[in-house]
C-alpha cells in the first residue's frame, strides 16, 4: 500500500497505516534527532511508590500485584504518551480502553491505566516473558519473593519469538549490531541497502543495552523506536522503553533463566478471590484449544475449592479481552465495579518522553506525507509521524478547507530528500517535498 497525497479518507487505510508506522522493525533510524533530553519524572504521589516502579513483594498464594488507575487526558496527550509514562505498551493501553481514539484521546477523558497484573504461570524464577500480555516479569531476591515487570515488544507474525527455557547468555552495553541477512536482503528488496553492521548510537536499533539468550539470534534489548513497545513490531526479539532495560541490565546477572511462554489468559488469586485476565491471542496460537483449557482449568479449581464461579462473567471476560483482571467468584464485583474503583491520579506535569509538536516557520523545507479534507485523520497521522524512532516532526496544517499533514521543518534540502526517502521506505508515504519558496503559499495556516 502506498499512501497518496489527498488519498486519505477510510478508517480501514488509516488501521493499515498505524500497523505499518510501528512494523517498520528493524530499519535504520535516519539522522534526525528531536534534541530533546528526556527527563524521568516522579509518578503523582497518589500512586504507591511500589506500583508506580512496578516492584512488588510477593508471597506464595498470591498471583495478582499491582493496583489499576486512571488518569485525565489533556489536550495534546496520546494513549502512547500516557502509556510510557505509567510503565504499560500500546495494546495494553488500547484494549483497556476501547472507546478512546489511540492518537487522539478525546481531552479530560480518564483513561484506564490497567497497572494490576496476574503473574504468568511458571516458575518464579528469573525472567518470565509472557507474550500475549506483552510484559516481561523479573523475580529476584530471597526465594524469588520479589517481582520487577515491564512492557515489552515482541516478534511481529511470521517472525514470531519463539517460546521456551533459555538463559542471558552475556551481556553488552552500547551493542554492536550485525544485521542477519534475512534482513538485509528485505531491506535491499525494498531499496534500502543495510550496512553489515550498525555501531552503537541513535541509528541502533538494539538502543544502549543487550542481553544476549541462550537460543542464538534473540536479544533482550533497548530500542530506538521506543513507541513500538506493546506492539508485535520485532524480527523475533524482546524490546523494552530505553528506561527500564537500563534498569533492568543493572539487575540480571549473566545465567539468569529467561523463560518465555504465550498465555493468553492467566487466573491468580489476591486476598482470597480468583481473578481472571484475559488478552487477544495471537494469530498463531488455537484460540479454541487455549479457551478449552481455561474452563477445564477453572472447573478443577471450582471443584478442588469447593467454590462457586461466576461462569457469565467469564465469558464475558474472555469476549471483552481487556487486560484486566476481573474477580471471577460469584456474587464478586463486575468489571464496572472494578473500573469505579481505579484510583484516580491528577495528570502529571509532563508525559515522560511526550515528543514536542514542531513550530512552522518560513524559509524552512518540509514534506507535505498526506492531504485530507478530514481534521481527525490528519491530526492522527501528524501524531502518528511524531511518535517515530527518531521522531519525525509533523503538524496538521488547514489550508483551503482542507488539512495537510507537514513534515518538518528541515534546515536544508539533503535533509528533506532522506526524510522523504524514510517516509518511502518505513511507512510507505510517498509524500511530496515542499522547497521555502513553496511555503509561503500556505498562508492562513495556523
């Protein structure tokens, strides 16, 4: 698919270029940089301090930690934004709230922030990737009663990442990446030749930090795309933000076991009550099989508990797949009851990481990706191009009774020209570039 200038109109075109915004794997960064220095900023302090790190005590009956919030929208703000703030990826976000428009949330709408979590079935030992969650679990301290989570980015359909036990086999700070040749010939495929390796820095996809498993060609690592964390957007390996595989590389020895597993749908107890959290699974898993186990399971618990389960919830649970997890006894709250109960956080003076809205000025050049008479699809596309890895900078643009999504402002015309050509080869906009004098020609905008 190729986006065309002024071709933009249909939900469905716009779904198809959201997945290919984050699919975009691992291309090479283009030499743009926002200049912006990230700052981390502290969690309002309605939020515990252990749920705000995402660190939690744990003990041997208990298998849900965490606590969920919501938080208010304010003008400007993405799901994407709020996400990284509170720790969570994209689909988690999403599904949890699947009235809310992803790039353009309506303002002082609450979000859900869906920060309670039921551990996955395996042994608390090491790391423990579930992949229909897209959360990657780290158990640590004395007999592994501690536990660290964080989102995740995995392996896109097709090159999914695999299942099983593997350890960290070694470790490297600012890594060196040598691209497979699968990739390489995809690349040159498309007209987009890689070099045979990438040196540490803003053009590595593998970001600042690896850890490198046991199953050769798969890596936990950083990322330079931090906004395709909670998407299925990888070759096969596992990413994180920037700021918590720096966390986490400071905390994992090499040996560390790393075990990964695709449980879609996870039952934990918490305080005496039996909590259910399902997600979407995956195209590749046999959605049948894996419910069909689920109730067998839930039946032996109900029979062995000698407890009563609340079957129309459950099925409820499963059709909804929000991420959440929801008490599943009969005569326990509903999932509206849950949701009235998140603790609801002031918004934080800032998003961590929310990229800045570029300014327009003249005698700049840009590049016009898309043309609509549509306001909403080109104020998502605008957001959508902000959120790249590195940031693409764009605004929507009224001219005419029309809105023009512009790229830029770019100091010359080489910069311009490569970033078209990413545009081309990442996303498929074929966008047109815009020389100063042409710019002045958009008067009226805002």
């Amino acid at each position: 698919m190729t986006v065309h200038p002024a071709s933009i109109s249909t939900a469905s075109r716009w779904r198809r270029v959201l997945a290919l915004v984050f699919l975009c794997g691992f291309l090479p960064a283009c030499a743009y940089r926002s200049g912006v220095k990230e700052v981390a900023l502290p969690i309002p302090k309605s939020l515990p301090d252990r749920i705000a790190t995402h660190e939690f005590t744990l003990n041997n009956d208990d298998g849900v930690v965490g606590q969920l919030a919501s938080v208010p929208v304010k003008e400007g703000d993405t799901l994407p934004d709020i996400a990284r703030h509170f720790g969570l990826g994209f689909e988690e976000i999403s599904a949890a709230n699947p009235d809310l428009e992803p790039w353009i949330p309506q303002s002082e709408a609450r979000v859900i922030l869906p920060l309670q979590f039921i551990l996955p079935d395996a042994p608390r030992k090491g790391i423990v990737i579930n992949l229909a969650a897209m959360r990657l679990f780290y158990f640590s301290g004395r007999k592994s009663q501690a536990v660290i989570t964080y989102p995740a980015g995995i392996g896109k359909e097709g090159r999914s990442t695999p299942t099983g036990q593997m350890l960290v086999e070694r470790k490297t700070a600012h890594p060196t990446w040598y691209v497979p040749e699968s990739i390489r010939r995809d690349h040159q495929l498309k007209g987009d030749p890689l070099p045979a390796s990438v040196s540490p820095g803003p053009d590595n996809p593998l970001g600042d930090y690896a850890m490198y498993l046991s199953r050769p060609s798969y890596l936990i690592h950083g990322t330079n795309k931090p906004y395709s964390i909670g998407f299925r957007a990888s070759n096969g390996c596992i990413r994180l933000y920037p700021e918590n595989i720096e966390k986490l590389f400071g905390k994992v020895a090499e040996k560390t076991p790393v075990k990964i597993v695709n449980q879609p749908y996870l039952v934990g107890w918490l305080n005496g009550n039996l909590y259910l959290e399902a997600h979407t699974p995956h195209e590749e898993m046999d959605d049948q099989q894996a419910t069909k186990n689920l109730l067998a399971k839930l039946k032996k618990i109900e029979k062995k508990q000698s407890i009563k389960l609340d079957w129309s919830k459950i099925d409820e649970t499963l059709a909804q797949a929000r991420g959440i997890p929801v008490p599943i006894l009969d005569h326990t709250d509903n999932l509206s009851s849950v949701l009235a109960k998140a603790v609801a956080l002031d918004h934080p003076r800032r998003l961590y990481g929310q990229p800045e809205p570029p300014k327009l000025t003249e005698g700049s050049w840009y590049v016009k990706a898309a043309e609509t008479t549509d306001e909403t699809d080109a104020r998502r596309l605008a957001a959508m191009l902000n959120h790249q890895g590195p940031q693409i900078p764009a605004q929507a643009v009224a001219k005419d009774g029309r809105y023009q999504v512009l790229a830029g402002p770019f100091k010359n015309a080489k910069t311009t020209k490569a970033m078209a050509k990413r545009m081309k080869i990442d996303l498929e906009i074929a966008g047109e570039i815009i020389e100063p004098a042409q710019r002045l020609s958009l008067k009226g905008s805002p």
